[in-house]
C-alpha cells in the first residue's frame, strides 16, 4: 500500500445515498483474488452499458473524474456484504478517499485495511462538498482534517492503529513482522526456565 499522508486531489461526486458493495463491485467480478484490475469494473452496472461501451453520463466517465482519488459519495456508502473486493475496486481505480456523512463498518473497516480512508463528515460539511464536484480538497491524515477549495475545514476520526498503518503504508500482517525481533525475544524470554 501506498502510505498516505496528505491527499491534494479533485473531488468526483456521486450523490446516490445506500451505495452497497454490490454496486461499487457486482458479484460476477469478486471470482478473482488478486486487488489488481478491479478499477475497471468499479460501478459496473452504472458506468457500461449492454454492450459494455462506457455511459457518457455516468460521472466516472467524465473527463474531470480522470486523476482524482477522492469520491465525495451520499450517506451511508459501502452497506450490504463484507466483500473486501468493493475496497479494492476503488483503491484500483485510484481513489485514496471516500467522504460520505456516513459509511458501512464492515466496508470501513475493509477500506482501512487496504489503504483506503474513509472519511466521515457532519452533514453541513457533507453539503459543501457535494454542492463542488471537481474542486480541489486537501487530506490530511496526520492532522485528520479535510479542506475544502473555499478553506473550510472539518476534522475527522480515524482509529489509532489503522491511521498509523495508513501512514505508513503496511497492513496488520506488514506490522505484525515489523515486530519480529520482539516477538522472538519475549518468545526467548518465555520459554527459558519453563519446564
């Protein structure tokens, strides 16, 4: 993962509240386990048609979404399964952030663990951002603030061990073998003298 700090990017706006994993990544794509390629079928069913030709309507198709890695969504994103594939679909396609008023726990936590921040706001906030589709926002996590082009701040939380994962790029398991050299000397320690 890459390890994420500050995120200066344009904003892609989907105003659509429920959005659920089956969604943001239909069941027929999750056959795969590799986090690579899913940004192509992120949205499926909204951003192709029949024959598989992009909609010229669906925002992600617009020439202003290309490049952004923050998606301003409605409330109560990421509902529905616990499929790790909905955050892999959007950390592909080159998302780093979702905002949202509010988001699905297991999506979430799914998100945190694959270096994507999601990012709840208060609905006023939330109002803003969706009123400014494409305007330049600022993240950053080591201050947990999110700014808007017009300089209206809002703070958000992020749980301790998942932000200190987050900025430094690595997940559970890349942590848990930074600690080696701990685990077996408290391994050593332990088992000395016992029988």
């Amino acid at each position: 993962m890459e390890p994420i700090k500050t995120i200066v990017s344009r904003t892609v706006v989907l105003p659509i509240e429920n959005v659920d994993t089956d969604q943001i990544i239909p069941a027929r794509f999750l056959k795969t386990t590799s986090k690579t390629g899913l940004g192509e079928k992120l949205f499926s069913d909204w951003r192709y048609d029949a024959s598989g030709a992009p909609k010229a309507d669906f925002v992600l198709n617009r020439p202003e979404a290309k490049g952004a890695a923050v998606l301003v969504a409605g409330d109560n994103f990421g509902c529905g399964s616990s499929r790790e594939h909905a955050p892999w679909a959007l950390y592909d396609y080159g998302f780093r952030a979702v905002v949202s008023t509010s988001i699905a726990d297991i999506f979430r936590n799914n998100a945190l663990k694959n270096g994507l921040l999601p990012i709840v706001v208060d609905p006023a906030f939330h109002q803003a951002a969706l009123a400014a589709p494409g305007a330049a926002v600022t993240v950053s996590l080591e201050n947990q603030t999110i700014t808007l082009a017009d300089g209206r701040t809002a703070k958000f939380p992020v749980e301790t061990f998942a932000r200190y994962c987050l900025l430094n790029g690595i997940d559970e398991l890349q942590f848990l073998l930074s600690q080696d050299d701990s685990i077996a000397a408290y391994e050593k320690a332990t088992s000395e003298g016992a029988p």
